[in-house]
C-alpha cells in the first residue's frame, strides 16, 4: 500500500510519497520538483511509480506555487522567475535534511527530478550539491546566466519596468553564475544523468539541453552508460508516459541497485 502524507518542512508544503510497510526504513530517496505555474500534485502519478519501485519520493511546492502562491499577475511571476529557481535550490537542501535527522534516507542514494522549471533547478542543484548521487532532468536547461541576460533584456526592449535596479540585476546575475553548470560541468563528477525532451518542445527549446549534452559527453567517455539523452520526435512540451518510464528505470538502475556511485 502507498501512503502519501502531507507535511511543511520549513513552510515548504510537501507530499511525502513511500509504500507503508518501508515507512520507518532508510530508503532510497528522491525528490521531484514540478514546472513553472504547476504544483507538488501534478507529478504524483511519477511518485506513486516510483514508491511502488522501493523509493522514498517527496514533492514540494516551489515559492508562489500550489500552496504557496501570492496571487501574482502572470507578469510578476515570470519576474520573480529565478527567485524561485534558487529558492527552490535552498528548499532542496532543508528538505534533504529533515528525513536524514529522521534516519530516513540511505546517504548513497539520493535522487533529483525535475519537469521543465524542475529540471532547470535540478542542474543548477547539480552544481551546488554533491551529495546528489543520480539526477533526471526532463525538459531543463542549464543556462541560468545567458537566458537570465536575455530575458532582462527582452522585458527592458517591450518597455516592462523591472523591479530591480542595477545593482540587484548584478547581483542576480553572479548568484545565477555560480550555479549555471554550463560554466562548470566538471561539477557533475561523473553522477549518473538522464535528459529528456520532445524535439516540438517551444517553452523550453529541445536544441539547448541538446547542445549542453553534446558538450558532456567526454566527461563521460569512460563511463557512458551514466549519461543518456532521449527525445520524442513529435512530443511537445509535456512530459510522456515513455519518458516516466525511463526515468524510473534509471532510477532504479543508479540509485536502487547500486551501493555507491
């Protein structure tokens, strides 16, 4: 039987997804971070799979999301945009912490996932955590401080005020700078990593995780079977049933069955 349990850690409201008998046992753990404008319960159908597979899954809201929105225009909140990227980096790791206290997360087998602005956090937290053993990153991109400078620029050019100044802008910028893994890949360290993305993808465009993968690989040259790249040539920006599927294997294969990495 799977439970799914409702808690706040930190004012982070989140779904605590495990099968019932392993509710008290250290377990593989994994968490999901959902996309831009969506919420923790539009992926429990990915953590019910994925606890019936032995896995320990959390789901949190991001900032001004599901139970933690502010009533912001759709304008304010694609402003407030990598505010909630790097808050959500921060909340992965208090998350992280309440179930270790707790005894309840084999230290090894740690996992991330993320659909579209998830996975965009999930390699910005590549980046930041080394304890992350195994990521999937479906519909992400790694490239916090180019897009973050053209979307600047392309709120100033339609005549939108930003609501920061300079300053702040600079400041956003080298924040965003030292988490974007594009700058920095050695940081993966050879972490088992699967992307996935529809090829018809307009929101988040399928050539950029394509591209940064491609620039991977000879990190990987020894090790290739840690590094997939998998797309649906007809599947736009919504994650398939094929892509659930793959991920749970990949889990399964790099964080379940496997003592260290």
């Amino acid at each position: 039987m799977i439970i799914i349990e409702k808690i706040k850690i930190n004012d982070v409201p989140i779904l605590h997804i495990v099968a019932k008998e392993s509710y008290d046992q250290s377990l593989p753990f994994i968490q999901f971070i959902h996309g831009f404008t969506s919420a923790k319960e539009h992926n429990l159908h990915f953590a019910y799979n994925l606890a019936e597979k032995g896995f320990r899954i959390v789901l949190p809201d991001a900032l001004y999301h599901g139970e933690r929105e502010a009533n912001l225009s759709g304008m304010q909140l694609n402003m407030q945009f990598w505010d909630i990227v790097l808050q959500t980096i921060e909340d992965i790791e208090h998350v992280k912490h309440y179930f270790e206290a707790k005894g309840l997360i084999q230290e090894d087998k740690i996992g991330l996932v993320g659909t579209s602005m998830g996975g965009i956090v999930t390699l910005g937290a590549l980046s930041r955590y080394p304890w992350i053993n195994t990521a999937v990153c479906l519909m992400g991109m790694p490239y916090y401080e180019k897009f973050a400078n053209y979307t600047i620029q392309e709120v100033k050019k339609r005549g939108y005020e930003l609501p920061l100044s300079e300053e702040e802008i600079d400041r956003l910028l080298k924040r965003l700078g030292e988490l974007d893994l594009s700058k920095q890949p050695e940081k993966l360290e050879n972490r088992p990593l699967l992307f996935w993305h529809g090829k018809k993808d307009e929101t988040v465009p399928y050539m950029y995780s394509r591209q940064f993968y491609e620039t991977i690989l000879p990190l990987y040259e020894e090790t290739p079977e840690k590094l997939s790249y998998i797309t649906e040539e007809h599947t736009g920006h919504k994650v398939s049933r094929k892509a659930m599927l793959r991920t749970i294997e990949w889990f399964e294969e790099f964080l379940q069955n496997q003592a260290s990495l």
